[in-house]
C-alpha cells in the first residue's frame, strides 16, 4: 500500500497535479476496466454468451419488437436509479445501428428515442422536486447527486446540454434541477432541444459507423480504449490546471 501510495505521488508530482487530481482524473476508468474484468468472468464462468454473442441477441429482441422495445428502453435506462446500473444509450446505439442495417427506420428511432428520454428525465425532475428521490439514496446516489447538484447551482441550463449526451448523467442532471426547484418550463424547453441534437448526433454516428464499431467490440478492444481515455482524461487535467495558472488576471479588474 504504501509502495502504491509513493507511485502515486511521484506520477503526481512529475504531471504537476495533486495525488487527489491525478486520483479524480483515473477513478472512473479505471473502475470501468476492473467492472468488464470482473463481468467477463462472470460471463465465462456461466458459460454465456461472448460480447458478439449477446449483442446478437440483444439486435434479435429489438428486431422482433421493433419500435416498442426502442421507445421503452431507453424510457428505462434514462430513469435515476437504473441509470447508475445500466451504460448510458444501449437503446439508441443498439436501434442505430439496426437502423443502418435497415431494421429500422433511423428518424423514427430517434423521435421514440427522444421522446422516452424526454418522459424520464421528467419523472427524474419529479422525484427531485417533490423529495421522492430520498427512497432511492441508500442505493449509492447520494454522493452522485450532491456533486450533480453544485454544478447545477453553478451552470444553471448550460449543464443540462453538457450532461444529456449520456442518459446516465442526464438522469442525475435532471433529479437535480427538480431538487432545485429550478422554473419546469425552462428545463423542459432546454431538456428537449439538447435531446434532440445529442440523440441526432449519436443516432446518425451508429447509423453510419455501428457495423464498424459492432464488429471491433471485444473485451481487448474495451480496455485499450479505456486505457487511451485514461491518457486523454489525464492530458486534460494537466493542460486545464497549466492553462489557469498561467492565466494572466487584468490588474484593471
């Protein structure tokens, strides 16, 4: 531990961040690998499926549901507590990609996509706004949703068109605008237009790009990407914290 603990601070030290900063900057993809390590055990020791394999069968469900399971998955996976389960946008990414195979139809896909993003992250604001969301704290949201909720206070609507490129945070997003009894009206109006250009951007990228991405979708594959996320997460920490300390201050101000 302290062997680790000394690592840490040097490869701190040499970024020019804080064992903390360099900590904030790895935590999440790195818990992302450990969770496919351990998940791809499990998988195996089951004897199920191969990542290609339940994608297959996932394609298969939504091929024979159609628009139904569409509509409805991604009503599920936008709601707070599923969100902190389940990867964000397997509906969209999922029905796009049919979509580019001809399954389905791409512009109706994400109108239903659209719209059960649209009625959860109401439901999430309802649960902020009238308290409800306390039921579903001890499930490990607590933390989640104070950080949500100061930036929230800090970027007011700005934050709603940041975090809805993923329902997951737009989940957390949305509880918090409830829980700050921030105007319904606003929210919604900006709720809908950064679904909208989000799930237009995401929907038309798997719909161009999902056999390519389907077909290089492994398990080594998932962590050197993470790997490389870890590398540019890291460069950005740095370049930020560089940037605001050499920002030179207007002495008028």
């Amino acid at each position: 531990m302290n062997l680790l603990n000394t690592l840490l601070i040097k490869l701190s030290s040499s970024l020019g961040l804080t064992p903390n900063e360099l900590k904030k900057a790895t935590i999440f993809p790195l818990a992302l690998i450990v969770i496919f390590f351990i998940g791809d055990v499990v998988w195996r020791a089951f004897g199920l499926p191969d990542v290609q394999g339940t994608i297959e069968i996932i394609k298969g469900l939504f091929a024979t549901y159609g628009y139904p399971l569409v509509f409805l998955s991604a009503l599920i996976e936008a709601l707070l507590l599923v969100g902190l389960y389940v990867p964000g946008s397997v509906a969209l990414v999922l029905s796009a990609t049919l979509a580019g195979q001809g399954v389905l139809n791409i512009w109706l896909v994400i109108l239903l996509i659209t719209l059960g993003f649209l009625i959860a992250v109401i439901i999430n604001y309802a649960l902020g706004r009238y308290g409800w969301y306390r039921v579903l704290v001890r499930f490990g949201l607590k933390d989640a949703l104070e950080r949500m909720k100061l930036r929230a206070e800090k970027g007011g609507m700005k934050l709603i068109h940041l975090t809805y490129l993923n329902p997951n945070l737009a989940s957390l997003s949305a509880t918090s605008f409830g829980i700050l009894h921030i105007n319904f009206g606003k929210f919604l109006f900006h709720s809908i237009i950064a679904f909208i250009y989000w799930n237009i951007l995401w929907g038309f990228s798997f719909y161009f790009l999902g056999d390519w991405v389907e077909e290089y979708l492994d398990y080594t594959n998932l962590v050197i990407a993470i790997v490389a996320f870890i590398f540019i997460r890291i460069v950005y920490v740095v370049v930020r914290k560089r940037f605001k300390n050499n920002k030179i201050i207007d002495p008028t101000i």
